[in-house]
C-alpha cells in the first residue's frame, strides 16, 4: 500500500506542476492528455522504483512545458518531442527492473 501512495503522489506532483502554468483551462485538457500519452510511450521505460518514476513524471511535465512555452500546442507534436527528449537525454530512465 505505501508503494500505492507514493505511485499516486508522482502522478499528483506531475499534473500539478501541469496545472499551475499559466495555461488558459481550454489548454489545459489538451495539455493533460498529451502527457498521459506521451507517459504511456516513456513509462515502459522507467525503472520501477517510485522514486524513478515520480522523478520521469516530473522531468516528463517540465519537459512538455517547455516545449509548449515555445509556442508548440499541436499534441501530437508536444508529445513526440518530449518522448524523444525523454529518452535521448540522460536520466534515472532505463529498463524496467
């Protein structure tokens, strides 16, 4: 159950910091769904440990935020830009264990 807790609070985290940008609320869903999409193409990819993947979450959220800062709000292309920044860059991502 304390594994639950902690998968729940990096899930919150992550779409908190989503949620506090200064993002009119008809951007928002959009904004949303694009990271529940793009987090099912990286998760496979993130170790199991929780605290793995609340730090994938929220670099995955800072990484789409800035991406959109830039001025990109096509979901499609938010989501492959951030997939691919996700697993270029060097992070706590790599197999499942």
């Amino acid at each position: 159950m304390p594994q639950l807790q902690i998968l729940a609070g990096a899930w919150m985290k992550a779409r908190k910091l989503l949620s506090n940008a200064n993002f009119d609320p008809a951007a928002l869903k959009p904004i949303g769904k694009a990271f529940d999409d793009a987090w099912d193409q990286v998760s496979p990819y993130v170790d199991s440990r929780p605290e793995a993947i609340e730090a994938a979450r929220l670099k995955l959220a800072e990484i789409m935020l800035g991406i959109t800062r830039c001025g990109t709000r096509d979901p499609r292309r938010v989501i492959a830009q951030a997939v691919r920044q996700m697993l270029a860059g060097p992070t706590s991502i790599g197999p499942k264990h």
